[in-house]
C-alpha cells in the first residue's frame, strides 16, 4: 500500500501538506461564520483533506479514500465548497502519477463520479422550486467545469507517470547494457587468459622434458632449455598481469598481439623441438585490421598449444593464404592420440578459436582428418578492426 520514499520527498509532503491545511482552515472558518456551519466540522474537512494531501505520494489509494471521506463529511453537515477542497486536485494528481493500476482506474473514475457528485450536491436544493432552462444549462456547466479541472489535475498525472516509467526503462536498459558489456568483458579476458596460459604452460612443460632428457648427455641443450622457460615464462607473467589489471581498473584493452608477434610464436614452438612449416601465400597487405591480425594470432597459438600437447612431437603445417577480402589460415598436425576432453572439437579450445572467428565475422571448423587434427578458419577482411 505504501511507496517507498526518500526522506527529503516524506518531509517535503508532510510540510506542504501541513501549510495547506493551516492556510485553508482560516479560510474556511470564517465562511463558516456566514453560513452558521459547525467549525469542529470545518476542522474535521480541513484535517482530512490534508491527510489525504500528505499520503499523495507515500500511499495514492489510501490518500483518494481519505478524500471522499472528507467529501461525504463536508456533504453530510451541508457544507459548502470551501478552500481545504483543492486538496483534491492534489491527490487526482498522485493517483495517476504514483498510483498501482488499480488506483490509476480508480483515480480517473474519481474524476467523473467526482464532477456528478459536486453538482448534483450543488443543484439538488433548486430541484424542489422546479429546474428552469437556465438551471440545467449552468448545472451542465459546472459538471463540465468540474470534469475538465478534474480530470487536468489526473491527465497530468497520467503524463508524469509515462515520463517515470520511461526513465526507469531507460536506466533497466542501461544497466542491461553495462551487465553485458561486463560479462562480454569477462568473456573475452577469460579467453585471453586461457590462450596465454595454456599455450605458455604447454611451451615450459616440452622444454622441461627437453632439459630433464639432455641434462646428462647435453648440459648445453638443457641451458637452452632452461633459458627458453625462463623467457617463455615472462612472457606469460606479463600478459597475466595486464589482463588481471584490466579486471581491477576496468581500463581499456592493454597492447594486444599483431601479425609481428608470429615469429616469435613460431620460435616458441620450434624451440620446444616441433617441426614446424609454415607458409604464407600471398602475403598480407600493408593495411591488415586489427581485429583480424589478433584472432589471427590467437588462433594459431591455440591450434600450436594443441600441436605441443597432443601432437607427440609430429610435424606441424601452418598456411596462410591473404587474399583481398579474406584470409584463409590450415593448421595440420599429427596426433598421437583421441584430444582429451577440453580440448577436442566440443573443449573449450577449439570452442575459444570458433568465437575468435566469429568475433570478426569468420568461420572456423576444426576436427580429424585421416590421421591428423586440422584446424580451418576463413575471416574477412572487412571492418574487423
């Protein structure tokens, strides 16, 4: 039944209210002189309607019953309209613009049954001298009257309520929009973070295996070695630190990977003792976007971090094909055996380089092919950028 309102807007309300009723009941009280009405009735009306003023807000439905109530009152000791009855615009007003749909109706209904109840209470003393012409037309007029300042009072109302609910529209989508953007945020971190560790990790552990063979018969290979998962390792730490930054300070994108990051890429994995070919054919142009240039990149680093894990040191056939509005990228490697689960066509890897793909308006199909695991991607080279 009650709204809930903010401090200042119940002080605000109890204090109009409050000067409403002090200003009108002077008023009131000294018409009440000339027409020998009973003041505690002029009192009673005068508390009433300021009741109903003060709960305009904090409790519509409550506040229009409060004002027929004092409408009967004032109608049961013949009263006549007096200044406590403005107060009735007032709560027609919050009706409409703070009301349920309940009240809303019933406010607008208030408006009608209102205007007819003000006439007929007005007019029906003339009916026992008979009503003239002239009689019902100004009756006519002031159940117009009546209806018109009555419904104004609720019609603005009603506009007040479209701009409130229009506001609230606007701030639930906004805030849809920044929860979105958070999640597309956190998504899109996650992946990083899942291309960087996983490809870093699975650099370190070839290169560990590497050192722990060589370290009896070949003490300069494993230095090699050691010195590649030192690199590998930094590197790593790096980018988990920028991307952990990025979750902190919600800051835009740190540097991100460019075609110019490949060979270093490919270093990586042929330090881990892969043989890897890769050829491109044609090259890319002096202008690639860089939305194309990063799922490029992380494509490749994921399919290469499979080729470290599951590929039994087999051979690795990367091409890459620039054409003038696509680019075609093959990933072959052999496999020792079935990808576990995770990383298979249904794991979070291939899943991670599908929606790289398709983050730029791409394509990407990856599975078995004979004996080797095969990795296809086509993007455009449009407005990736």
């Amino acid at each position: 039944m009650f709204r809930r309102l903010t401090r200042t807007q119940l002080v605000i309300d109890i204090v109009v209210a409050g000067l409403f009723a002090l200003v009108a009941l002077p008023f009131d009280l000294s018409i009440g002189r000339f027409t020998d009405n009973n003041a505690l009735g002029t009192v009673l009306v005068a508390l009433l309607m300021g009741c109903a003023l003060a709960l305009r807000r904090a409790a519509p439905g409550l506040a229009l019953s409060i004002a027929w109530v004092g409408a009967i009152v004032q109608m049961g000791m013949a009263r006549p309209p007096s200044t406590a009855d403005f107060a009735v615009f007032g709560v027609l007003y919050g009706t409409a613009a703070y009301g349920s749909r309940r009240t809303f109706w019933a406010g607008l209904a208030s408006t009608f049954v209102g205007a007819l109840v003000i006439t007929a209470y007005l007019f029906a003393p003339l009916t026992d001298a008979g009503l003239s012409a002239s009689t019902i037309t100004t009756a006519l007029a002031v159940a117009l009257a009546a209806m018109f300042g009555l419904g104004l009072a609720w019609t603005v109302g009603a506009l007040v309520r479209t701009g409130i609910r229009a506001r609230e529209n606007r701030r639930a989508q906004e805030v849809a929009e920044a929860e979105a953007a958070a999640e597309s945020e956190r998504t899109r971190i996650a992946r990083d973070m899942h291309d960087v560790v996983a490809h870093s990790l699975a650099v370190v552990i070839a290169q560990a295996d590497g050192a722990r063979y060589a370290s009896a018969s070949d003490p300069d290979a494993a230095a090699s070695a050691l010195g590649t998962i030192s690199t590998t390792a930094r590197a790593a730490l790096s980018d988990v630190r920028m991307l952990l930054a990025q979750l902190r300070h919600r800051q835009a994108d740190g540097p991100q990977p460019t075609l110019a990051d490949l060979e270093q890429l490919y270093a990586q994995v042929r330090a881990a003792g892969i043989a890897l070919r890769v050829d491109v054919d044609p090259a890319p142009p002096a202008e690639v976007p860089t939305g194309v240039q990063l799922a490029v990149y992380r494509i490749l680093q994921e399919a290469l971090t499979n080729a470290l894990r599951h590929g039994a040191g087999a051979a690795v056939d990367v091409t890459l094909a620039w054409h003038a509005d696509r680019v075609e990228l093959n990933v072959r490697n052999g496999t020792a055996s079935p990808a576990p689960e995770g990383e298979g066509p249904r794991g979070h890897g291939v899943i991670g380089m599908r929606e790289r793909a398709q983050l730029v308006g791409g394509v990407l199909e990856a599975g078995r092919d004979g004996g080797d695991f095969v990795v296809r991607a086509t993007l455009p080279m449009g407005d990736a950028g």
